[in-house]
C-alpha cells in the first residue's frame, strides 16, 4: 500500500521516459538546480562495476552495458543510452560533478520461479496507462506526452505533476505487475540502503516515471523483504560496448527502444523550434545519394511545416509536419526519398565509440590482429567496397578464405563470395565482395562472449547451432562451415550427428539437398587439407538409399511437384559424378531404370529417365529412338509429350544434333500440331529450349532445314541479335522462330 507520508528533505525523485529527449532536458536542468551528491539509476544493480569510474569523457554515445552470464552466453542483456537518455545526462552529471552513481534496480542475472510463489505472473503494466489516456479523448499519447512533459518548461513542476499522475493511476488495482511490484521491493531496499548511509546528502532518484509513486521509502518494509526473498541471483558481467541507432530503434526489435533515435537526437539539442536544421540535414544526405536538392527546397519546407503547424493549431511543427512538408516540397511526393530521409536522418547512423575500453575485449583484439595479417585494416577504417579474388592454393589467401567464413558463422559478412564468378568446379578461385560497417562491430563484440577469439567463438558458434538443429540439410550446411572455415575437431561430432539424423529420414526433399552440400564439402576438403572420408562415408550409405526409394515417389504427382523432383534427380546425378564411384553409378542406372520401366512415371520424369539411359548407353540407339516415335506418335496428348520432351531434353539437344531420327520425330510432332494445342504447350516449348545456348539453338535450326518443310516465309530475327541473311534461312517454318523466340 502507497505511503502518504512526506518524503525525506534530501531526497528528489524524478520520474522519466527512457530515451524521452524532453526528460532528458528536463533532468540536465533540475540537477544542476538540485547539485545531488548522491543518484540513484534505474539501471540493473549488477552493472555497478562498469560505471564505477567510468571515463565518459572518453566515450561517444550511444553506447551499452552489456551484462552476460559467464556460464551461459545466451544469458545477456543490454542496456543501451544514447545522448539524449536522461540515464546518460545522470551519469554525465554524477561522473562530472564528483556524485555517487547507484544502479538500484533488480540486478539483470536475478530470477523469480512464480510456480514457487503465491504470486501468479500478471503481466499487465504501463501498457494500460495509455489505455487510460485513449479513454480521456487523447487520440496520440505519444503526443501527448511529448507535449505534455516531453517539452514543458518548468523542469520542477513537470517531476512534480508527473509524480501527481502516476500516484493517481497506480492507485487502481492491477496496474502493476508481480515482476514488476518485486523490482520496485528491490528499488526500495536500495533506496533506504542510500537515505541510512547519505543521511545529510542530497540524494536524487532517477527512474522510469512508471515506478515513481511506489519509490518510497517507508513503504512496508516487511513485504518487501519477503518479496525479495523469491529472488535467485546469477553473478553477472558487465562492460561497456558501442552502440548504434539502428539498434536503438524500435525497427531493431529492441523493445525500450525508439522509432526515430535521430529525431530524437534533433529534439534534445533543437526542441521543436527548429526544422530548417532536420531538413537541411535531410537535403544533404539527399545530395550526397546524387538527388538535386536546391536549397529554395529546403527553404520552402521549413516555411510549409511552419504554416501546417499553425493550420493545425500546434504552436510548433512536430513530425506529422515535417513528413507532410518534405514529401510536398523536397520529395515532390516520392515516397522513395522519405524512406531515405528516415533511414539517415531520423533513424540516423551515429555509432558509439567506447574508447578505451576497446581492449577490454579480446576477441576485438584478435580481430584486429587478423586484419593486419591480411593487410584489410584501412579497408574496415574506410568502410569500402572492395573485390578480392582468392587463390586458395596459396597459404595466405587460404586463411584469409577461412577467416571470412569465421565471421560469417559469427553473424558478421564483411565478406560475401560471389557465386555467379566463382567457379563451383574449380575450388581453388573465389571471388570475394569486401565491405566493413559498423555495425559488425557490435556484433563481433558480442561474439566475445562465445570465445575470446575469432576461432574459437566460432567453434563455439557452430556447436551452439548443431545443438539445436535436426535437419539433415542444416547439418549438412554446419558440416560445410566446419570445412570452410578448418575447424576440423568438429567434423567427426557432426557427420556423426547427421549420420543420426539421415537414417531416421526418408524425405528427398530433406535429404538430396544433404548430399549435394556434403558432396562440394568433399571438393573443398581437396583443396583444404581435410580428409574427406567421415563425409564420403555417410554419402556412400545415403545414396543408394535415396537412389532406390526415390523413383517411388515420382508417381501420380502433379506438374509443379515433377519440376521439383527433376531438379533433385539432376542434382543427385551431379553429386554421383563429382564423387566418381562405380558403386554409386551402379545405384544411379537402377533408379534410372526404375523411371522408364514404371508407365506412372510422371512424363516429365520419364523423358529424363530415358535421357540418362540413352547418355550411360543403358539403352541402344534404336531402342531409344523407339521409345521417342512411341511418345511422339500418340495423338491427342500433346501436353503429356511436351513434358515428357522437357525431361529429356534437360541434358541439352547433343542427343538430337547426331540423330536425324529422333530431329525428325520430333518436327513430325510440333508440325502435326494444330494452332490452339500449340498455343497451349507453347510456353513449354518455349521453356525447353530457352535454356540452350544461342550457338545450340542455332544449330538446331542448319538442321531442320533438312527435315522441314520449305516456306516462302521468311523471319529475319533469329535467336537473340542473331542475324541470318534469307538464303541461309529459306526453309526454315515460321513455327519454329515462335518456339525458338
């Protein structure tokens, strides 16, 4: 129950909004009037160590504290501040003016098992507050309270007024919970810790305007400790880390954050007084992206935010206006311009420097180090884009491949391989793209709590992600990772594991996309010193399985689950070919067999099967061409011989370039056509031989004109930019530039 009782004459309490650039105004003013010896932050208690002592001054915001459990790395929280967080304005004044700085809220490793208790988790709180406002006709709160106490001028009487408005709302039942009713316990504790020790001090409390009316001392101390004794503490560590506000925006998922960290930013160093510096920032960051922003434009926003404002019967423009006058003015109502106006400066792209506390990181150093090994350091500082082609071969650019590959497990791509000019067959050649951003910082600082290096909070990484991974082709992909970046000790620990997981699956869909990765893992073990055996061992067992078990599934399935199923069954054969095993072929010829002896086969998968009989010599000639006039001589089923002429011809038309037989079936086939089914497969054919080169499609046509019909039409396009003159062309059909097309 909330005391009534006055508060002692040293003690000041002054209710915030975290990251609120108007408290934080506020909050500056009221200190310096206040001059506290001692300030209590709501912050968690276990953060003490980073703050004793801490050279601010040192420092850039917006920074973090992060606090993580040693034994568990998943256990971390951040508490970010930015230059315009009151929290930050209170340490700022402690550390300057030679004040004591307390974090009292709960400490961050502290837990409360509610199963326990006689209290059930509520989770209903501050939410409810704006609830409450909604309800009082105020259709923004947001606004309201930037308004309201965000830009009030008597710094005294808003702390006042909002000690007032919270005491009345959280007088009402179920407006705090029971996590929270147990921090506000500990809060107290601490502030009657501080009262019995600064008895003749002034002592300031800084926190969340939620919790001010329940920060009392002489609220009943009993139910405190009670409370509290629900509470089991993990020990904590805590140091200073960069930040960004990218993070700190709510667009970042961090849930105290704020949509706009720079508006925010403007608001704390402008108020809302003046526009014309946000737009001109917005102008110049427009010009540097090679957009003409005159300066008249900037002008005329300013003025047309001013008059909106008025219009609106707002003493001052806030952001409705600036939006509403940059996309009349600047943008010329492109809303592609004010997505970049929010991204670089409402968001903003200020990044924290921590200073010297850099080196308290030794994965920071480690990183470091490497990047002079690789001479890469002035690239970082520069943040440029840089093209690197790798010779892996040579010792140096391998480990530079390998490092790249560590801070991808990391969640860092300073390096992205490109994959269209890197050749998959040749392992030896990568291309990589090279750029730095800040933000990768933050990152690699908090991969420092997985290992104190690059390599080894990797190898901590990848064991983290097996641990919860059950699917073979993630497995399969972690394998991958393992030979990329040499962490050879967990090779055997995760081909053992897939292993597992391999034999209790017979989904293709799951398991070809195993083999094909674990399959370019063997080529990288070529050429990356590992022995590849443990790998080849569960591929030769996985792939006579899916090699006899696969055809069954090829039956009675509609067309989009075929185009699926011919893209493994082409994968599966290119895995089969890199690992060159006469076993492994023995098993490919019978699933190919299975496919052209079952008449369910899906034709699609049938004309394939026939086209790897025919290529493997499983089938004669004759027999093939056979197998083609049967198809092509049926009538009325044009799209079932469109399909099954896809599948075959997935290997490419080699096998028709040197059999007139097979050409002139299939000319017999499309001219015997009439119009409308040949409309309707059109595009099938069309797709069919798209993917063909232009020299290949150009051959096909010198043939035909052997075994088509002569026309006197004549197209003078051919095959992309191709030209032919007329006499080399006259007997080519018109119907054939419409599917060649």
């Amino acid at each position: 129950m909330a005391s009534t009782r006055e508060l002692p004459p040293n003690l000041h309490l002054f209710g915030i909004r975290h990251h609120g650039p108007g408290s934080a105004k506020s909050l500056k003013s009221v200190l310096e009037s206040v001059r506290p010896k001692v300030i209590l932050l709501e912050c968690p208690a276990d953060a003490a160590s980073a703050l004793d002592m801490f050279l601010i001054q040192e420092v850039s915001p917006p920074l973090s504290i992060m606090l993580h459990n040693p034994k568990y790395p998943d256990d971390t929280i951040f508490f970010p501040l930015a230059p315009f967080s009151p929290e930050w304005i209170a340490l700022e004044y402690a550390l300057t003016h030679g004040a004591e700085i307390i974090p009292f809220d709960l400490p961050a490793g502290s837990r409360v098992d509610f199963k326990n208790t006689k209290l059930e988790e509520n989770k209903e709180s501050q939410d409810s507050f704006w609830s409450k406002l909604l309800m009082a006709g105020i259709q923004d709160p947001e606004s309201w309270w930037d308004r309201t106490i965000e830009e009030a001028e008597d710094p005294v009487d808003i702390f006042k007024l909002l000690v007032e408005l919270l005491s009345q709302w959280r007088t009402n039942p179920g407006q705090v919970s029971n996590f929270n009713g147990i921090r506000e316990a500990f809060m107290r504790e601490e502030l009657r810790r501080a009262l019995k020790k600064n008895k003749d001090e002034t002592i300031a409390v800084v926190c969340g305007a939620y919790h001010l009316p329940a920060i009392r001392p002489d609220w009943d101390k009993q139910r405190d400790k009670e409370l509290l004794r629900m509470v089991k503490k993990n020990k904590m560590q805590a140091s200073w880390i960069p930040w960004s506000y990218t993070r700190l925006s709510r667009e970042s998922g961090y849930g105290a954050g704020v949509k706009y960290p720079g508006w925010y930013e403007h608001l704390y160093k402008y108020g809302f007084s003046n526009p014309h510096t946000l737009f001109a920032k917005m102008g110049l960051e427009l010009r540097r992206k090679g957009f003409a922003i005159s300066t008249a434009r900037v002008l005329d926003a300013t003025q047309m935010a001013i008059s909106l404002g008025s219009i609106r019967a707002k003493s001052l423009p806030d952001l409705d206006e600036i939006k509403d006058a940059f996309l009349s003015t600047i943008a010329g109502n492109d809303q592609s311009l004010w997505s970049i106006a929010e991204s670089e400066v409402l968001i903003g792209k200020c990044f924290g420097d921590t200073g010297p506390y850099k080196d308290e990181h030794p994965i920071e150093r480690d990183f470091q180090t490497q990047l002079k090994q690789f001479r890469l350091a002035s690239l970082v500082k520069k943040n440029e884009l840089k093209s690197k082609t790798l010779d892996l071969r040579k010792k140096n650019h391998l480990e530079l491949s390998q490092f790249l590959h560590r801070l991808i497990i990391l969640g860092i791509p300073f390096g992205l391989k490109n994959t269209e000019e890197t050749s998959t067959i040749s392992s030896f050649k990568e291309i990589w793209e090279l750029q730095w951003s800040e933000e990768y910082h933050i990152t690699l600082v908090q991969a420092g709590l997985l290992g104190t290096t690059i390599e080894k909070a990797a190898i901590a990484g990848l064991k983290d992600k097996a641990a919860r991974e059950d699917n073979p082709e993630a497995l399969s992909g972690l394998i991958m990772s393992t030979l990329l970046s040499a962490l050879p000790e967990l090779l055997d620990k995760f081909t053992l594991q897939l292993k597992e997981k391999v034999t209790l699956s017979n989904n293709p869909d799951i398991l070809i996309p195993s083999v094909a990765s674990l399959t370019m893992a063997i080529k990288y073990g070529d050429v990356r010193n590992f022995d590849p055996s443990p790998i080849r061992l569960i591929l030769t067992e996985l792939i006579p399985k899916l090699c006899l078990r696969f055809p069954a599934t090829l039956v009675n399935i509609d067309d989009q689950k075929a185009n699926t199923a011919l893209n493994q069954a082409e994968s599966l054969k290119t895995s089969i070919s890199i690992l060159k095993s006469p076993e492994l072929y023995d098993y490919w010829e019978r699933l190919v067999n299975d496919l052209i002896s079952n008449k369910q086969t899906h034709p699609l998968l049938g004309g394939f099967g026939v086209r790897q009989a025919y290529d493997r010599n499983l089938i004669s000639d004759s027999i093939a061409r056979e197998r083609f006039n049967q198809i092509f001589s049926r009538s009325g089923d044009s799209n079932y011989q469109s399909k099954w002429l896809e599948g075959f011809l997935s290997g490419g038309m080699l096998a028709i370039f040197y059999d007139h037989t097979i050409l002139y079936s299939l000319n017999q086939f499309i001219s015997k056509l009439d119009w409308d089914t040949f409309n309707d497969i059109l595009p099938v054919l069309r797709r069919i031989f798209s993917k063909e080169t232009a020299n290949d499609k150009w051959r096909l046509m010198k043939l035909l004109k052997v075994h088509t019909t002569p026309s006197k039409e004549i197209d003078q396009e051919i095959i992309g930019d191709e030209q032919v003159v007329n006499s080399e062309i006259e007997s080519l059909s018109p119907i054939l530039d419409l599917i060649l097309e």
